[in-house]
C-alpha cells in the first residue's frame, strides 16, 4: 500500500496547484527514507499549511513543525491549532497523523528549508510506527521536563528522538542536494541569525551543522539511558500528585502522559 499524504493550506494560503503545496518535493523525501519508507506505507498523513510561527500549543516559540498522532495526549493540541483556522474538521479525525507546518514553511521557497523540516516531522512518524513504546517514553520525559520547568529549546533539541530526526533530515538533504549546497545554506541561516541578533535560529542551525553523520546513533538506546535515570523519580511524582485533590494544569499533563505510557 501506497502512503496516503493529504495537503491542505490554511486560509491565505493562494496555492494554486498541489505543487505549490510541494507535493513532490514530500514525495522525494518519502524515498529519500529508503527502506525505512515502507513504515510509512498505508499510512494517512495530513500534512497542513498553517498559520501560525509558533508552536503554541507546547510552548516552544519559533518552532517550523509540530505531530500530532492519533490517540496520544499531543493530538488534540494540533488538532486545535487547525480547528481554530479551518472549520472545516469533520474529516480530519480520519488521519493518524498531523504534520502542521508553521508560516515560515509557506512563506520561504527554499527548498532545503523545506527538506529539513518536512523530513524531520515524517521520521517523527517513522519512530511512532517502529517503536510505539519508545515514543511514549520520549513523551513522558518531555511532559516531566517540562512539568519541572527545566524543558528549554536546547533540551528539547537534545531528546533522542529530536537527535533523531536532525540527523535523518540532514540525511535526506544531503541526498536530495548535495553536502556542499546543504552547507552552504546552514550556514546562511547562521549567519542570518547573528546578524538578526536572532540566537534562537543561530543556535537552530548550528544544532544542525554540528551533527555528525559518519557518527552512529540509536535514539531507542538513548531513550533507554535517560528512561533508568528518571525513571524512580517520575514514578514518585505521580504518585504525589495522584493524592492530591485539586492539580495543577501540568501536573494534569504530566499525569496524562503517565497514563497513556501506562495504559496503551
């Protein structure tokens, strides 16, 4: 079976044709994946042209893509951030997966951008179908992070599943443009961003440019490592927050997350 990939534009979005939606450009990313793109096969992916430049709903600002998979405690986030922009939602709940796709996606033509960022949200969805287990760890140790103030856009950046995911993308990149071209426009973007006195994107870009890919890398084995670290700890802050009668609201997601890693 064949990889269902849906595009819709936000309003505003003046596509006039699906390529303006860069549906080739999904696709060769698709096979740059190789092997690993069978996972991807029968999947339905709604990939979504927003309106937004910020990931709101996880309080990341500047971010250029965010999932949302089906049935996890992210989704309903995404699928709001849609909702807001486009009424139009009955048929969206069909998709397994979201890929929403900040303004600055549709606002720069540049392809490499786009590759980095798109690849990057379609092995986010490969890491979900090969390991299901693994995600709800990443998500979890996220929401626990974050419920102790100590989830910071480098940290972020540092999850093995973000690893991961910047690694493949630079991959796929790499092949679809050649390292040089590649290179050269990482470092653009870094330059671009300390002229902008922009730290965010400099330090974005130089994440990027500082992978090595001759390097060997194993998110699930990474995911593990930090899993025995916090894993004692995790489980008594629940429990703390489980004999309470009134939560805070990330004690609620944290909890949340807990009981799905528990339950599904």
């Amino acid at each position: 079976m064949s990889t269902k990939i849906v595009f819709h534009p936000s309003p505003g979005y003046n596509a006039e044709s699906e390529d303006d939606l860069n549906r080739d450009l999904v696709i060769k990313i698709i096979d740059g994946f190789g092997k690993e793109s069978s996972r991807l096969s029968g999947q339905d992916v709604l990939i979504y042209f927003g309106m937004l430049s910020c990931r709101y709903s996880i309080g990341l600002r500047g971010a250029l893509g965010i999932l949302g998979i089906k049935n996890t405690p992210t989704y309903s986030n995404v699928y709001c951030l849609i909702s807001g922009e486009f009424k139009e939602t009955s048929n969206k709940s069909n998709f397994e997966f979201i890929i929403y796709l900040s303004k600055n996606i549709r606002q720069d033509d540049n392809k490499i951008f786009q590759t980095f960022t798109i690849a990057h949200e379609l092995q986010h969805v490969i890491q979900y179908i090969h390991s299901k287990n693994t995600y709800k760890k990443h998500l979890l140790l996220y929401r626990y992070f974050y419920f102790k103030n100590e989830m910071n856009k480098q940290r972020y950046r540092n999850l093995p599943s973000e690893i991961d995911s910047f690694r493949k993308a630079k991959v796929i990149a790499y092949n679809l443009f050649g390292k040089e071209e590649c290179d050269q426009f990482l470092e653009e973007k870094i330059i671009r961003g300390n002229a902008n006195n922009d730290n965010d994107s400099k330090s974005y870009w130089e994440n990027i440019k500082a992978l090595d890919l001759n390097s060997s890398y194993n998110y699930e084995e990474e995911y593990s490592k930090l899993w025995n670290e916090y894993e004692n700890t995790i489980e008594n802050e629940i429990a703390r927050i489980e004999k309470q009668n009134n939560s805070k609201s990330e004690e609620k997601d944290l909890l949340e997350a807990y009981r799905y890693f528990k339950n599904n």
